[in-house]
C-alpha cells in the first residue's frame, strides 16, 4: 500500500522536478565556477563539472574510497602525482583534499582527455571524455579500435562505442558505461536548473 502512495505522490507533481543541489556543494560554487572559466574559457560546462564531482564524492572533500581515491575528484594516487607533476605551475602541491585542487585538477584532467579525444559530436566526445576519466585513455581507444573492427563507428559513443568492450571485467564495463549516463543524465540537470551553467549533450 505504501508504495502505491508514493507513487501517486510522484506523479501529484508535489515534487519539484529536479532535487535539490546538495549543501556541500554551495559551498562550492563559486569556486568551482571561477576554476572551471579560468581553465577551461567562459564556455566551461560548469554544469558537467558539477555533476561530476557529485557522482564522484557527493560533495566530500574528505572522501576517500575503498580503493584508496581521495577528494572530491577522486584521484588515485598516481594520478594526483602525474598531474601534478604535469602541470606545476597550478597543481604542483598535490593536495586531492584541498577542494580548490582538486577541482582545478578535475577541471584539467577533463581539458587534458578532451584534447586528445575527437568524436562525430560534442555530445559523443564529452561521452568520452567522461569514460576517461573513470577508466583510462587507454581503455577508450581499445574499445574504439574494437568497435571499428566490428563494423560499427569509432567516432559514435552512444548506442555504437557505448556497446563495446575490449576487456575490461564485467563489473569494470557495467560502471565504466554507467559513468557518462549518470553525470550527464541523472545529476547534471539537477545543477543547470540550479544555475551552475553550462551543461553538455543539450541538443
């Protein structure tokens, strides 16, 4: 029966369609909104960065996973020293709890993927992009390079690419794919209509 009110209380339209932005992360935005234009431009998706620090620690700047990724980007010791050692002038302190670092060292890891990565749109390419991020450039360009020996386009993610694995453990792919859906889907609209900016995949 419970579950038959919450339904009709669903659809009543009581609730606001997108939830709220979590009160971690107000504390923030402005931040995050002022790394995000400095290092990416005034068309940084802001949004996206957003949702993406979301999935990643929900906002935790303590965060620190199973596997030993901290902050709220959630870098993996390697990757921390590589980026920081990468760009020494902005991330040299190699701090993934400081949130200021570690949303410069998001912002930066996604830039870095983003050159490196063409695709046939914008939205495909920001698919992986994201798909770096959580699993490796590598793994990226092996499922490409299998998607295309199967027949299909490297240059689509979504229902092409998306499809494909190379190798990577059934759990691995199943959160690697999920990754993109999420970010963009679930969490990123949540802080457009909360006026964190840009978003991607739009259209």
């Amino acid at each position: 029966m419970w579950r038959l009110i919450v339904v009709a209380f669903l659809l009543s339209g009581c609730m606001p369609a997108y939830a709220a932005v979590p009160s971690d992360a107000q504390r923030y935005k402005r931040e995050l909104i002022r790394s995000a234009h400095t290092i990416w431009g005034i068309d940084a998706p802001v949004a996206t960065f957003a949702a993406q620090i979301h999935q990643e620690s929900q906002w935790q700047a303590d965060a620190q996973s199973p596997v030993g990724a901290k902050g709220l980007a959630q870098f993996m010791p390697t990757t921390a020293s590589w980026i920081s050692g990468a760009y020494p002038k902005t991330l040299a302190d190699n701090a993934p709890y400081n949130p200021t670092w570690a949303m410069q060292a998001l912002i930066t890891y996604n830039q870095w993927h983003y050159n490196r990565i063409n695709a046939a749109t914008e939205c495909d390419r920001w698919a992986y992009v994201l798909s770096a991020y959580n699993g490796g450039l590598g793994w990226v360009n092996r499922d490409r390079n299998k998607a295309k020996t199967l027949g299909l386009d490297p240059n689509m993610y979504w229902g092409m690419v998306e499809t494909v694995n190379a190798g990577r453990s059934a759990n691995n792919f199943k959160e690697n794919r999920g990754y993109p859906q999420r970010i963009i889907y679930r969490w990123q609209p949540d802080y457009i209509n909360n006026g964190w900016g840009l978003g991607v995949c739009n259209d």
